[in-house]
C-alpha cells in the first residue's frame, strides 16, 4: 500500500464523512440518558430484541456503577446527563472556512504533508469534500468477500451477520466490566466488525479508510474483531493528521478474539485534538480495548502510538486463555503541554507455557503527565508462563512527570516474570555529540527520541511506522531547547 | 467499618485533646480494607470479629543506667516534637491508645559504641499493643538501632500497631535493623517514618520473619542536599504467612540518593507482597533513585504481589526499577548436584545465597551473634518444609 493509497483513502472517508447527515439530524435525541433514549437508538438501528435487552442490562448496570477515580488524571467532572446519545455532529458550530480554524492546527498539516482539501474536512470545516473513488473501496470489499472475509459496519454486521454477533458481542468486554465499558454497552453507536474465517490470511492491512461511514462512529464506537482457527488479521486503527471532532468524551470498546494458532495485530495511532495550551477543549480518550487469546497458540499484538487527546485512559490487554498462547503490547505516549496519559496494559496468563512481551516508551515534555500503568497476572495453571516487561520514560523539561505503576501477581511458581523501568532525559552529552556531527538540534532530538521508541516502531506496519515518526516529530517540536 | 465494640474502648473523658483529635480521625477513617488501593493486598478483616483489648505495648525493659540517651517517651514529648509520621488510620489509631513508648535522643556529635536495643514482648493473647518510638539524632551522631518486634511463649492472637518516628539531623548517621518475628497467630501493622536532613545517611535492615498477617509501612523522606538512604529488606513468607512490604521513599530536594533492595520468599500457602513507590518532587535535580525487588517462588500455593512505582517530577535525575518473580533457577541445581551436593542441601545454599543479598547490614552493624543465627533458623526451618 503506497503513500498514495493511503491519500486515496482518507479522501474516501472524507466523502462519506457528512454523508449521511441529513435524515438523523432531523432525529436528534434529547440530551442526556434514560431507557427511552437507549431504546430510541435501538429502534432507530433496527436493531432485534436480544440486543437492546442488552444494552438495556448494561444501561441498568452503569446505574449502580459510580465514576473511577483511581487514575492518574485530572478533570473537571462529565455530566452525563448533558450529553446527546443519539446525535449527529451539529454543522452550525464548526468552522465555515479555512480561516476559521485555529493556525496551529493548519501548521502541523502543513507539516505532515496532508492535502489541503482533506486539511479542511479534518478540521472539521462544513464543506463537503467530493472525491470519486468508491470503486476503490468497492474493489478491496470483493476481494475480501471472496476469501469469505467479513468487514462491515458494526450495525451492518448485526442486521447480517446477527449469529456471530450475539456469539462474541460482550464475550471478551462485558458491560459489567468497568463504567466506562457499561455506558458504551449501553449507547453504543457504531464501529468495525471483522470476522476472518478458518485458515484465511487476510491479505491487506485492514483500516477504517476501507469502510464506508467509518468516520461517523461518533463517540461510543464499538469494535468486535474475531480471528477463527489459523487465520491471520492486521486492523489498522486511527490516522496520523489531527482531527478536530465536537464530542469531548470517547469511551470507545475494543473486542479481540483469536481462536487456535489465530494471530491478530491491532495497530494505533491516536492524534485526537489534544486541546488548546492551557488544555482547554481537548478530548477525552477513556477506551477500554481487551483481546483474548481463546485458543491454543493464539497471539494478540497491540501496538499504540498516542499523541492527541487532552487524556487518555487506555490498557490494550490480553487475556492468554489458550496453551501456549502470546500477548504482545508496544506502546508509545507522548504528552505535552497539559496533556495526560494514563495508559498501559494488563497481561492475564491463565493457560500453559504462555508468553507476553510489554514494551511501553512514554515521553513528557511542557507540563504533559504520562502514566504506564500494568498489570501482570499469572494464575494458579499458567505452567511455565513467562512476561518480560520493559517500561522507559523520557522526560523534557523540569515540569513534565511521568509515573510508572506496574502491578504484579503471581501465583506460580514455575513462572519467570520480570519488570525493569529506567528514566532519562535527552542528555546535554548526546545532543552536542550529534550536533558536533553537523545536525541541527531539531535533527538531533528527533534521532535520539526516534532511537528510544524504536522497538515500538518496529512492531508498526511500514506506512504507518513512517507517519509515526514523521508525527513524533512534529509533536515534540521545540520541546527542547 | 469499625467494630462497634472498639468505639466504646477509652473513656473519652481520659483522653488529652491529643488523644480524642486522634481518636476521633480514627473513628472517622476507619480500618483499612482492600478496596482501598493502598490496602490491596492486605486484608485486616479478620481483626474486626477479634475481641480486642488495649494493653501496655509489651516494651521490655531496659538495663537501668546504661543508655542514657534512652527514657520512656512522655505525652509531652509528642507535643514538643514536629509530627514526622503520616495520619493514617492505624497511625490516628496508635496516637490516641499508645500505652508505652520509647525517647531516644543522641545530642550532636555523639557516638553510640553499643547498639540501642528496643524488645518488645507479647504478654497476652487478643491484646491490641500500640507501641510509640521517637528517636531524634543530632547534627553528626551516629547510632545503631535494633527494634525487635517478638513473641516468646505460645502462638498468641494478638494485633501490634507500633509507630516509630526518625529525625536525622544535618550528617547523622543511622543504622535501624527492624524485625518483624510475631508469633504465628498475630497481626502485625507497623509505621515507620523517616526524615533525613542534609548529609545525613540512614541504612535499614527490614527483616520480615514471623507473623500470621504482617506489614510493615515506611514512609522515608529526603530533605536535605547530600541525604542517602539504603533500604535493605527480607521477608519470609512461609506456612500461612501474609507479609506486606510498604515503601514510600520522597525525594524532596535535588542531589539525594536512595537504595532499594529487597528479596522476598514466598512457600507454603504464603503470600509476600512488595508495594514500593519513589517519588521525585519537581525541582529534584540530581536525585538518583534504584529500586530492586527480587522475589522466589517455592511452592504452587504461594503467591508473590510486586507494584515498584516511580512518580517522577523532575527531569534532572536518575531513576530505576527492576522486579523479577521466579523459582530457584533449574541450571543451578543441577550444576550444584553434579557437583556431588544433594538435592536438599543444594537447594538451601541457593536460598541462602538468595537471602544473603539483602542481609549486608547484619555484619556491617556487627550484629551477627544476635542475629545471624535467628536468620539462619528460619530459613533452615522455610527450606526444610519445602
């Protein structure tokens, strides 16, 4: 997939982006929660009974649940009951034109290299962006259709596919899981469904540029992805240009399920509208993303780069039910200016001989506040399990923190578990070196952050590994100095 | 959740103002329970269905006329002093109950040739013993202290809550060997908080070796420029046995250094927990923190629990931490018993050697006669069940 490619298929979803706007606009549901705006969702997705009975119990169960607090976060509180489930952006608030939009944001797509119609539809500008190349994203579909690999719409999948649905919807996440995991359950609005069949490689890197409406998931985006016996997936989420979007709170949901010898690889890379300077404005991030390796030989391989959103309150995690089965997590969180992260991983070995690798690379710099927070859990039966967890902090400047809370249990003894942090700054000494070589101290920075989250950039597809780097940069532009 | 019959337990009418703030902050708090993070591995639930009762703090006593720098610890002496221990619930508990207590107080320059001694007994079964020791150092004395938490006689279910507050003065220098060996039906909760002021050193020996639900709370801060502290620790978790390792060590100013190490053995139906945190508040250029936490499993039914934090605030500093969970390495034992040595024996050299790594300080505070061989029993009686 080449550069190309990749310009082709934002500029698909900036298509579809509004393109469906008009009729659910006349259908705004009133702010806040009840039973009567979840059944309204329901009813307005056509959805069948065992579904809003579901969302019904997990509505019910959030009622008894209150709000975590225990992360290492801070802001001011949400009030649930001002926010619209059952709603489309609203076109009057956002910009009408280019100019409108805050410069900064116009710089850093200048610097990313993004096109300029596209910079507008990223922003969030009311224009409707016309580019035809439906029969691109038609033409990957048939070919996905002939190896019997489905790749929808949440919503499509559940009027098409409603038995692999019912079968694996809340089965590695349930709605009892966590607050934010039961308000999802309950108002969810759309998001991907993958499912790839027995023995099947799926043969391109599968990402929402592909799917139709993928942009108009709104904030309660829901993602089920199952890997049957053999198969192969790579799900590519995310996009390196900053988007602006008019919903403050994203409590999305992620389900993974890999059966025996399944792999699947879930890549990220978040750049959500990190707010103003003083932190205003920006969004929050609080997803719960989870896979399970059900099958024996099973592998499940997160890899996240997060540099947007003002917070973000993520722990990508694997539960290793299968023998032999492997859990992989390779994060990289920048913060800046007041941006917060409080992210990392759970690793839950249950099954024998099972593996996980952890390697988490967070970067402060301004007054940004990253966490690794981890767990790690052998059980009773994980015979011979093993975790190496690897956790490195870069600091910039005397008013960032970065904090690392790593949990570990372990209740086997013939487990081998072991869990190192190191913190650093970029050292006066490295950078006059690599000046004393003729770089600019831009150059400099840029190689030695690039170096020190080189293990998580090699786990990234090709295309995005590129974009990744390319988007450090301008991130921790002027960090030092 | 307080058992009701605790509330009842000082006439109020007894108290000092001290004491009924302090109770009443207890009341108010309540025991801690595993909701609460800082609780999460160490549940006190069993102490509320136990019938308590307040005693004197089983502090034996000291040979009359030969520390001078040691004297009962007044109500008054409190008051005088600078609060060094955080107000947690068992602290609020231990300052409105506290019977007995030990002033150590070594004037600047001075050189304790003998290490200062605090026993504490157990004298009876369902006795709540909240023991307070406050020990000031002045500028440049050097001491070493053993504060030795045991029981003699029968398997008592008793509940211990000692408090011990540490002031170093500017070069003060403190070695503080700290054991935990209750008997095997009791709950021990100790505080320990530490305040180091510029150059001054403190050298810690925490020997978790008895007990049926331990934990041990340090609270140590870096004040002053220069400041160094090493945290040395063991514990053994064998039969039953809950043994909860809690350090916060602060960096409050720049140029400080501390020393984590601890090695923990879990058998049995033991469970051994390590929750470490060091924190570098901003502006700490310079400090340098090592936490190192290594951990045997010897048994299916044991459990080890690590959480080593950093909370760091500055970008000046150095700061690390390593945790490892494993059992006796394989290769070893074989090299050993192709070496001649029996399974048995080859497994206790390796268990002592692991043990060793903590255990530096017995020798350097030359305290091997009293101590080396109590180490040394239990580790022969945690391999042997093995």
């Amino acid at each position: 997939m080449g550069s190309d490619d990749l310009t082709l298929q934002r500029q698909l979803s900036g298509e579809y982006r509004w393109g469906f706007t008009t009729d659910i606009e006349q259908e705004l549901a009133p702010a806040g929660l009840n039973e009567d705006v979840i059944r309204l969702i329901s009813a307005k997705k056509d959805e069948p009974d065992w579904l809003l009975e579901w969302r019904l119990a997990a509505y019910r169960h959030w009622l008894t649940l209150s709000e975590p607090k225990w992360a290492s976060v801070h802001y001011p509180p949400i009030d649930y009951q001002a926010i619209h489930y059952y709603a489309a952006p609203k076109m009057a608030k956002r910009p009408q034109s280019l100019e409108e939009v805050d410069p900064k944001l116009l710089q850093t797509y200048e610097k990313l290299g993004i096109p300029l119609q596209e910079r507008a539809a990223l922003a969030g500008v009311a224009v409707d962006a016309v580019f035809d190349s439906v029969s691109v994203a038609t033409t990957f579909k048939a070919r996905l259709e002939k190896l019997g690999i489905i790749f929808c719409s949440f919503s499509e999948a559940v009027r098409e596919h409603p038995e692999l649905v019912r079968q694996y919807l809340g089965s590695v996440v349930p709605y009892t899981d966590n607050y934010f995991a039961a308000l999802n359950s309950a108002v969810f609005s759309d998001g991907s469904f993958v499912y790839v069949p027995k023995g099947v490689r799926c043969p391109m890197e599968l990402s929402t540029y592909f799917r139709i409406n993928a942009r108009m998931t709104g904030q309660f985006e829901r993602t089920l992805i199952i890997a049957d016996e053999g198969s192969y997936v790579s799900y590519l989420e995310g996009c390196t240009a900053p988007s602006r979007d008019e919903n403050q709170l994203h409590a999305a949901v992620v389900e993974l399920v890999a059966l025996d010898d399944a792999h699947i690889k879930y890549s990220t890379v978040q750049n959500w509208y990190p707010g103003d300077e003083e932190g205003r404005g920006g969004i929050y991030n609080f997803v719960t993303k989870r896979g399970e390796c059900r099958g024996a030989r099973a592998r499940i391989s997160w890899t996240q780069v997060e540099t947007g959103s003002a917070i973000t309150w993520k722990y990508p995690s694997c539960i290793l039910r299968g023998d032999d089965s492997v859990g992989e997590f390779y994060s990289v969180a920048v913060t800046r200016g007041r941006q917060q992260a409080d992210t990392g991983t759970k690793m839950i070995h249950i099954g024998r001989r099972t593996r996980s690798t952890i390697v988490s690379k967070g970067i402060s710099a301004g007054h940004g506040h990253n966490a690794y927070r981890g767990l790690v859990r052998i059980l009773e039966g994980a015979e011979g399990a093993r975790n190496h967890t690897q956790c490195d902090s870069l600091l910039m400047g005397p008013h960032c923190a970065a904090h690392t809370f790593p949990y570990i249990e372990v209740k086997n003894p013939t487990a081998q578990v072991e869990h190192e942090a190191t913190t650093s700054r970029v050292s006066e000494a490295q950078l006059f070196y690599l000046r004393a070589r003729g770089l600019t101290e831009e150059d400099a920075v840029n190689m030695i952050v690039n170096g020190f989250c080189k293990a998580v950039f090699k786990e990234l597809p090709m295309e995005f590994a590129v974009e990744a780097q390319k988007l450090l940069a301008v991130s921790l532009e002027g960090a030092v100095g | 959740m307080i058992p009701a019959a605790w509330t009842e337990l000082p006439a109020p009418q007894r108290l000092s103002a001290a004491r009924l703030a302090a109770w009443q902050a207890w009341l108010a708090l309540g025991l801690p329970h595993k909701r609460l993070e800082e609780w999460r591995y160490t549940s006190l639930e069993h102490l509320a269905r136990q019938a308590l009762h307040p005693a004197a703090s089983g502090l034996a006593p000291q040979t009359p006329g030969l520390i001078r720098c040691l004297r009962p610890l007044h109500e008054e002496d409190l008051g005088a002093l600078p609060a060094l221990a955080p107000r947690t619930a068992l602290e609020r508990l231990n300052a409105a109950l506290w019977r007995e207590g030990a002033l150590i107080e070594l004037a600047p320059g001075q050189h304790l040739a003998e290490p200062l001694l605090l026993s504490f007994q157990a004298p009876e079964a369902d006795a709540m013993l909240h023991p307070r020791t406050r020990v000031r150092l002045g500028e440049g004395a050097q001491a070493v202290l053993v504060e030795d938490y045991a029981c003699a006689g029968d398997p008592l279910g008793y509940w211990r809550n000692p408090v011990t507050e540490i002031e170093l003065a500017a070069g003060a220098n403190l070695i503080h060997l700290r054991l935990t060996d209750e008997s095997t039906a009791a709950t021990h909760t100790g505080l320990t908080a530490v305040i180091l002021a510029e150059r001054s050193r403190y050298a810690l020996l925490d020997l978790g070796l008895g007990g049926r639900v331990c934990r041990h709370e340090l609270h140590l801060r870096l004040a002053g420029a220069g400041a160094i502290a090493r945290l040395d620790g063991l514990f053994l978790a064998d039969g039953r046995r809950h043994c909860d390792h809690h350090l916060r060590v602060e960096h409050a100013v720049g140029d400080t250094t501390s020393r984590t190490r601890y090695r923990g053995i879990a058998s049995g139906r033991g469970r051994g927990v390590f929750d470490a945190q060091v924190v570098i508040r901003t502006g700490a250029d310079g400090a340098d923190a090592r936490q190192d936490s290594r951990n045997l499993l010897l048994s299916p039914q044991a459990e080890i629990d690590a959480k080593p934090q950093l909370m760091i605030h500055a970008d000046r500093v150095q700061a690390s931490h390593g945790a490892t969970v494993g059992r006796l390495a394989d290769d070893a034992l074989y090299y050993l018993r192709t070496r001649g040595i029996a399974a048995p024996a080859a497994r206790r050299l390796l268990i002592d050697a692991f043990a060793a790594e903590a255990l530096g300080l017995i020798d350097e505070s030359g305290l091997q006669a009293a101590l080396a061989g109590r180490v040394q029993r239990r580790l022969a009686s945690l391999a042997e069940a093995h």
